[in-house]
C-alpha cells in the first residue's frame, strides 16, 4: 500500500491512508504521545479504538476538533494534528464544515458489523427484512479485521445483499425508547484533503427501528499495578494487532499479563510477528486449551500463578523493565522489556443497552457484566450476549495486592490521573455506592467516560470490600457512546437558518426606512426608526412626541389572531374570558382577560364582534399558538357538544395602527365611504370600508391612550395601504414607530403586557382589573378567586412607580425594598416587589416605571427604595394610570 | 423518543406531541366543590409507577387531543383512545412496574 505524509506536532511522519493514525506513530518509534494531565506523567497509545484513555490529539487540519483519540483518526492526505494534554482547545473561528441529518425508519438495525452482527444481519435478511448494519470501523469484521483477517464469502454476501444499508465509520450513540437510535457517521475526515468541499463531515442518523440488534463487542480492559500508566504498556490486542496487522516494528522485548487465554493468543502473535516474548505471566494457577497449547508448541515460556507488580523506565520515561511478583510465594524478579502487553479479560459494551434502562448481570464465568436480552424487539448478540468465541476461561481479576507507595501510581483512570490510592481514599472516606465514587475521584469523568476505567473500579472496591462485581453493579451510561461535536447536532440548523424568522408584508420597507429590529419570538418587529445621527433614547422621544401631539403608524401584524365561528361562538368566550362577550353587539370591539383554571391572568387582547356566530379575537403577539392551544383544548376535551372553530388568521389579516391628535382626519382623506367622526364612528367599534376599493375593516382600538385606528387589511394589500398613509402622511408629519415607543405608550396609561408585568402569579384583582371580572356568569377560573390564598393580604399587585430623580430610569427587574426598613435578624433586607416596565416619558418630562408590589394597591404614596448597584434609588408608588385618567385624549 | 399513535396520525415521534397529564379529570361543576376539593381539581394529579392513562394533543400534527396508556417506568406505550369514547383495558397492572423494554 503507498504511503503518504502527515504532520504531528509540527513533524511529518509516514502512514498508509485509512490506517489509524496511533499505528504509523508507534511505526515511526514514537511511544510517548503527550504527557498526562495532572501528574504530567509521559503516556502513549494503550488500545485500538474509542476506549482509548491517553493518546489523545487536537487536529489542526481541516475544522480543528478537539480531544480526538489518536486511535481513530484515520491517515489522510493533508492530515495534520498535535498533541494535546487533557484539556482541548476551541479554534477561534467559526466552524466552516457541513454537517446534516437525516431520518430512517428500517425493520432492522443491527449495532456491529463484527462477525455476531453479520450473522444476525444475514438471519434478518433471510427473513424478508429490510436491515440496517451500522459500525463505527473502517470495515466490517470486528475482531476478524484486527487481525488482519478476510471475511468469509458467505458474509461478505450479506454485505451485498439489495435489502442491507451497511455504513462504516458510523456509532451508535444513544439507544432511547422504542428502539429510537441516534447515530452519527463520519463522512469527510478519512478522506483528508481529497474530500468533496459540499459533502458533509458528520451525519446525524435518527433510525426508529423495529427491531434492534446490539452486537457491539468488548473492550479489553488493563490491570492495577504500579506504574501501569508507563509508554509501551498496552492492551495485548491492541499491541498484537499493532505489531501484526499494522508492522509497527520498535517492540524487540515483550512481557504477557494475562488472566485469560486472550494473552496467550496475543502473545503468539507478537512473537510469529518477530517480538521476543520473554514470558506469559498468568494469574491463574494452571491454563488449557488451543490458545494456551499453540503459545507452548512456539515456545513461549510460561509462568502460572505470577503477575506484574511494578515496571521501570528508560530515561525517556518509556517501558524499560518489569517486576513480576509470584502471587505464591510474593518473591519477584525484574524482566528487562520494551513492550509489556496486559490482558485484563474483557469488558462488553454494554453502554447502549444501559440508555434505556436494562441492568447488564455479572457472569463469574466470563469474569464480565452481559446483557443476554431478548424481547421481540431487542436482543443482544456476540461478546454482549456472552458469546466469547474462544477458550477465554478467564479469571476474575483486577490486579496485585499493592501498598501505599505503590498505590500512588496505580492508576485506574489514565485521562483523569486517578489512582487506586485514590479510591482507596473515598472508600475510607466511607463511600460505598460507585456512583459516589465516581464522583469523589473523578475516575470515568473524561472523554472515554470509563470505557477501561470503569469496570477496574469495580474490581478494586470488590478487593477492598471483599465483594463480587455482581453486588457492586455497573455504573449508568448515559448517551452519547462518543462525544458528538455540537456542530453535528446543530446539522444545517445554524446562524439564520437556527430558527424561523417572521415578517410582517411591511417588513422591507421598515428596512429601506432603516428600523432597527428586534426578535418578538420568530417575529422581527421594528424596534424604533433612529433619524440620521439618532440614538435610540433620541428617536424614541421623538415616535412618543408624534403619537400625542401628530399622528403616528406602527406595523402590528404581528398580532396574534384567531377567527372564531359557530352557533356557540359567544357562549364560549363567555366560559374563556372572564368577562362578558355574549353581550357585544355586532360591529364592536371589547377587550377581554382570560385565566387559567387557578384564577392567574394568562393572556389579554381585543375581540370583535364581525356578526352573530363570529368573532375576531387578537391575542398577544407571543402567545397566539399557546392560546388557541388552549381554546382547542377546552373545546376538544371538556364541551365537544359547543359548536364553534376556530382558525388562526394571524398571518391572513395585517394590522397597521394610525396613532394621534391627527389619525383621524389623515384617515379621512383616504377612506371616502365610512365617516370617521366621533358621533358617527364610536370608540371600540369596527366598521367594514374601503380605501382605493381594498375592503379593509377599520377599530377604533387604542393601545396608547390617544385617538387612534387600527386598519385591518388583506396581508397582500398591506404594503399599498401603508404607502398611501406615506404619501398622504407627509403633510401631516406622519411618523413611524417601533416597539419601543409603544411600550412608553402603553406604560403611559398603565395597559399592562401579560409575561411582562405579570409573573404568572397574579389575578385580575392583583392587576387593578376588577372591572374586568363579571360577577353574573361563570368562567374558567372563577372559582380559585374565592380560594384563601388568592384573596391573602401581600400579594404581589401592579402599582405605578415614581422615580425620585425625574430622570433616573430604573432597570427593569430592579429590586423594590422598604424604605427605612433595616435588615432583619438574618442580617437581609427584605424586597417588597419589582419593577416590571420602566421609560422615560416625554409627555411627564420624566421616568416612571410600572412594578409589582407586595399589597401595592393598599401603598399609595408610600416611599420605597430599590438598590441598584452600590446605589439605593428613592420611589414613590402611585396609580399605575400616569397620562389622561379620565380617558378624554382617545375620542 | 417515544413513538406515539396519534389515533388520526399514526405512530410518530414524541417531538410532535405535547403532554397533557392524566387523562380522565373531568372539569367539575366548580360551585359545589369545597376549596380542598377545588385545589385538588387544580393540582393534584395521579403519578404512579405503572400504567398511567394520559393525555396527549398531535400539536405539529392533526391538533387533536386524545388519550394514550403508557407506562412510566418502562416507557412502554400502550393502545390510545379518542376523548369521550371507552377506554380500554390497561395493558398491565396500574400502578405496578411492567417488564423492561
């Protein structure tokens, strides 16, 4: 295979492509790949895949990820990288690759192209089934292709079968309810710079499956013993299949520890590959079968009841010797060794299986925790089920007897630098769950979420506790398997496209008049229309000054909207509001409160009467869906036998609101058929009319105190009508006003804004609305206002607040305290209310504020003190009503 | 992700529906109840470990309310039914743990 260059900190090493990157550096001779974390101990390569706890590295190619084990980049063309000590570091620019997602629904997902997954894709495809096989290798085969093995012709037919979905480099991460599996499968890396620029990096797969399939294999794991973090120590797999599969040529010296026959598998396999294999250490006291005869029949000396205790280092930190302690006899010797491969037993990957609650059993006899599940529609298969396929015949061990010194670098977790010393301690320390352990020592914290470290911890507090793992249990994954990079969730949903944005059809010309927006859930809405050279304090006061003393226009089609129709259409506002409608003639308008069962105040706005089974009802601009959520609700589930429907018309029906002394008699000019005037067209009534003969339905709807209409048009017309306001309006010094101005206005005349200056805990008592409550019929809510704790003294209630200093706008959320009120025994002073909506108003020549006060109604004229900062403001609280009480500027 | 039949839907994703507690709590006649009768309309709602009729609204789907067993410990879904027509059996023993998925 040809070999290509690619860069590790800064130096070009050779590697064949697809090769893991781990392989070619060990080829290469370098052992030590970074040092560790908190110990800054030198580490290398201990495993071949996701388990990987040191050999971690930051690309630098392409989009920079972070903490990637070196074991599963994949050699590319243009591959560069470095290494990284624990914590990785975020590129500094935004992420440029594409990333995506995509749903599948298949009858079968098989987890692991290993042999035992083939075979039960193979079986689910003979039954007719349509399979999905996803694996997070390269290639399929599991086992099989690390050593460096062909699949057999019969699976490789499987492979090729019409019904099979097979995707390589692709994990599982979470298995959830229903067999709902999230994976994600990496497009673009192992193809280094040769890769498409549009093909996405990662996907993101969503399979609901019928059936699932868990074939997902097993870790090897290490063992406990001092200096057991040292580079040149791995897995006897993984240093096998380094040595044989992948040529890697440096070891000259190898010791086996093992505690199964694993080791002396991998033992044979270093030694035909050229490795002098000084010695199998077994824990156990005697060893048979194929693998322990094939190991004696090369020669390869031996040793029961011996295992490692200790090993030493060159001068470059790397593996240099051995001690091996007679576990009879407790004598040691020293073994002079550049490579000490450990066979711990294995660890099936029982991560998937765990997400949705199954408990794996503990088996002696696999000296491992297993899920033999079976239900019809998830079942396990392979080293997960038990299915070892060889003569393991492991013993259940974790490690040597060590002493205090030595426990000092034992380590357990080699990302975390935790020791056995350490857990030692948080079992003194009188922790005995492993979860509380986990979390005392950190241990299966990091990246590699205790994919070696775990199951040690159990084998270590078992030895300390003198307990079976099966007491002790396994800790609880949780999803993802692997970390996901958050741009791979994020898929295409990122900067415009991450929510939908709703316009108004004026939407274009509040940019050409230069608004600046703000979000109002998904909608844009003009926040207020700075001149030439304007602040936002500047042009504010100027929108106000037009809308009390001229005229004014503001786009509110965002306004929530819902058509209401039937028989029973006004019995039903009856029961919703809590006010009367039944009662509104046709051709009027009235603005109504609803609550929620518990009495508190949920959302307001204005119905109007459009004949006798139908009415308009505007809703807040936020809570259109909720509320016509809530009327389908009561309609659906309580009173099916009312006839009524209703349909959102938010988005059919545009809403521009002319404003001020003016409106009328700009309006006037353009609508010929309808007289405008006072005694011809009431306050709250609608009329039908015509402007350049569009129908539009004309309301004398005031949301600012001031003469005001608001026009209702088709969408599509809105833009002409508003033009022809512009071009009639110049004249008059027609204004166009934002959010902003309407809420100074709004505040102005104390209209509240449910979610602003409510915090959901009050009644329309609490918000000086009893008018608003009919006492003559019943309504969703009526029933709580008689409950205690709603009628109590001290709720919170909306008051108006007067700031001291004329031109001090409070900070909305601000703190209300009592004035002269010292702290009380706890040394705290207690707050008596907030501050809810807070302006400088022109018309006052001051700043006001509206807040919510603990039995305010009750305080007029009282003065309290709200602490901002290091300073405490002085306020008086007033009626919450501060422009025209006596309502004479709306006519 | 729990997999759902809406019973004008079919089976769909759990993100398309919104919960609505227990199914079954009609809205009482409010004038004859005590306060502690009326809190407890408002507030308390069955929650056992087991099988649990609940509400569900398809609201990014057909909109309609309706009713669906399931089991809060497993998470297994049982048969749905539409509001105002007979609620079947429940699928195991209410209030008890069923069998792991």
């Amino acid at each position: 295979m040809s070999e290509i260059s690619f860069s590790f900190d800064d130096k070009s090493y050779k590697g064949h492509p697809g090769e893991p990157m781990a392989a070619a550096l060990l080829r290469s001779g370098l052992l030590t790949i970074t040092n560790s974390t908190y110990h800054g101990r030198p580490r290398g390569v201990v495993g071949l895949g996701v388990e990987e706890p040191n050999a971690l590295v930051q690309l630098v190619s392409g989009t920079m990820e972070s903490m990637l084990p070196a074991t599963v980049i994949e050699v590319a063309a243009g591959l560069a990288a470095r290494s990284l000590t624990g914590i990785g570091a975020l590129p500094d620019h935004p992420e440029e690759a594409r990333y995506d997602k995509t749903n599948r629904y298949v009858d079968t997902l098989v987890v692991g192209a290993g042999l035992a997954g083939l075979k039960a894709a193979e079986e689910h495809l003979r039954a007719g089934r349509e399979v999905m096989l996803i694996d997070d290798q390269p290639g399929p085969g599991g086992h099989l292709r690390q050593l460096g093995q062909e699949l057999p012709p019969a699976l490789r037919e499987v492979l090729a079968h019409k019904n099979l979905t097979y995707l390589c480099r692709c994990t599982a991460t979470g298995l959830y309810d229903q067999n709902y599996i999230v994976a994600i499968e990496r497009r673009s890396d192992h193809l280094g710079n040769a890769a498409p620029a549009n093909r996405a990096r990662i996907r993101v797969w969503h399979i609901r499956a019928d059936q699932v399939v868990l074939a997902t294999g097993a870790f090897q794991r290490p063992l406990i013993f001092a200096n057991n973090d040292r580079p040149g120590i791995l897995l006897s797999h993984a240093a096998a299949t380094y040595v044989a599969v992948h040529g890697v040529r440096g070891f000259r010296t190898a010791v086996v520890a093992t505690v199964d026959n694993q080791g002396y598998r991998d033992a044979l396999r270093l030694h035909k590959a050229g490795v002098t294999v000084q010695g199998i250490y077994d824990v156990r006291p005697g060893a048979g079968g194929p693998s322990v005869d094939a190991a004696r029949a090369a020669g390869i000396p031996v040793r029961f009841r011996a295992t490692v205790l200790d090993t030493g280092s060159n001068t470059a930190g790397a593996l240099d010797n051995v001690i091996i302690r007679d576990l009879d006899t407790n004598e040691t010797i020293q073994i002079a060794a550049d490579l000490l491969a450990v066979s711990g037993g294995w660890t099936p990957i029982v991560d998937l299986a765990t997400h949705i609650g199954i408990k794996p059993k503990w088996s002696a006899e696999h000296a491992a925790f297993l899920v033999s599940h079976t239900t019809d529609r998830l079942r396990t298969a392979g080293m997960l089920a038990g299915d070892f396929g060889g003569d393991d015949d492991p013993s259940v061990y974790f490690g040597p007897a060590l002493d205090e010194e030595q426990s000092r670098h034992a380590y357990i977790d080699l990302q975390r630098d935790a020791t056995l010393h350490e857990l030692r301690r948080a079992v003194g320390a009188g922790l005995h769950s492993i979860e509380h352990i986990k979390r005392y020592t950190t241990i299966g914290t990091a990246h590699d979420q205790g994919k070696t470290s775990g199951m040690l911890t159990i084998g270590a507090l078992c030895q300390l506790n003198a307990l079976s793992p099966g007491d002790v249990g396994t800790l609880s994954f949780r999803p993802p398997y692997v970390p996901v990079p958050f741009a791979a969730l994020a898929g295409r949903e990122r900067g415009p496209l991450s929510d939908p944005i709703r316009i108004t059809p004026l939407h274009q010309w509040h940019v050409e008049a230069g608004a600046v927006f703000e979000d109002v859930g998904q909608w844009k809405r003009p926040w207020y229309f700075p001149e030439p050279g304007e602040g936002m304090e500047a042009a504010v006061r100027r929108e106000c000054v037009a809308a009390r003393e001229g005229v004014a226009v503001m786009d509110a089609s965002t306004l929530g909207k819902i058509d209401i129709q039937g028989p029973d259409a006004a019995v039903f506002l009856d029961r919703i509001y809590t006010n009367m409608f039944s009662t509104l003639p046709e051709g009027q308008c009235r603005y109504g409160v609803m609550c929620k069962a518990d009495g508190i105040v949920f959302d307001d706005g204005v119905t109007t009467r459009l004949g006798k089974n139908h009415f308009l009802m505007t809703t807040t601009t936020g809570g259109a869906a909720r509320v016509l959520a809530w009327l389908e609700e009561w309609l659906q589930t309580e009173w099916p036998d009312l006839k009524v429907y209703c349909t959102s018309v938010t988005e059919h029906i545009a809403t521009i609101a002319l404003v001020g002394p003016k409106s009328r008699q700009l309006l006037q000019e353009l609508v010929k058929d309808t007289d405008l005037s006072k005694a011809a067209f009431p306050f709250m009534h609608s009329r039908e009319a015509t402007i350049d003969d569009i129908p539009v339905r004309i309301a004398r709807i005031s949301f600012s105190g001031e003469l005001a209409f608001e026009i209702n048009v088709a969408w599509g017309y809105a833009r002409h009508i508003w033009e022809r306001l512009w071009a009639l309006g110049a004249g008059y010094g027609l204004t166009a006003y934002g959010t902003e101005t309407m809420h100074v206005l709004r505040a102005e005349k104390g209209y509240i804004i449910v979610g602003q200056d409510t915090d959901g805990t009050q009644t329309p008592y609490d918000l000086n609305m009893s008018w608003v409550v009919s006492k003559k019929k019943e309504f969703i809510g009526k029933r709580s206002f008689q409950l205690p704790h709603l009628k109590a003294a001290g709720r919170l209630q909306l008051v108006g607040l007067l700031p001291g200093n004329v031109d001090e706008v409070i900070p909305e959320g601000a703190y209300i305290t009592v004035h002269n009120a010292g702290p009380d025994e706890q040394g705290k002073t207690p707050h008596t209310g907030f501050v809810t909506s807070s302006y400088y108003s022109p018309m006052l020549g001051r700043a006001f504020a509206l807040a919510l006060v603990a039995g305010g109604l009750d305080r007029m004229g009282e003065d309290v003190v709200v602490p901002v900062g290091k300073n405490l403001l002085r306020a008086t609280i007033c009626d919450a009503v501060f422009i025209d009480k006596e309502n004479l500027r709306r006519d | 992700m729990l997999y759902i039949p809406c019973p004008h839907c079919g089976l769909r994703n759990e993100t398309e529906f919104h919960y609505g507690a227990e199914a079954g709590v009609a809205y009482p006649e409010p004038n004859t109840l005590t306060d502690s009768e009326w809190a407890k309309y408002l507030h308390i709602r069955a929650n056992p470990k087991g099988w649990l009729a609940e509400r569900w609204v398809h609201y990014a789907g057909c909109g309609r309310w309706f009713n669906l067993w399931r089991n809060t410990i497993t998470h297994e879904i049982g048969p749905a039914w539409l509001p105002f027509t007979t609620k079947p059996k429940a699928p195991g023993n209410i209030g008890q743990e069923g069998p792991r998925v």
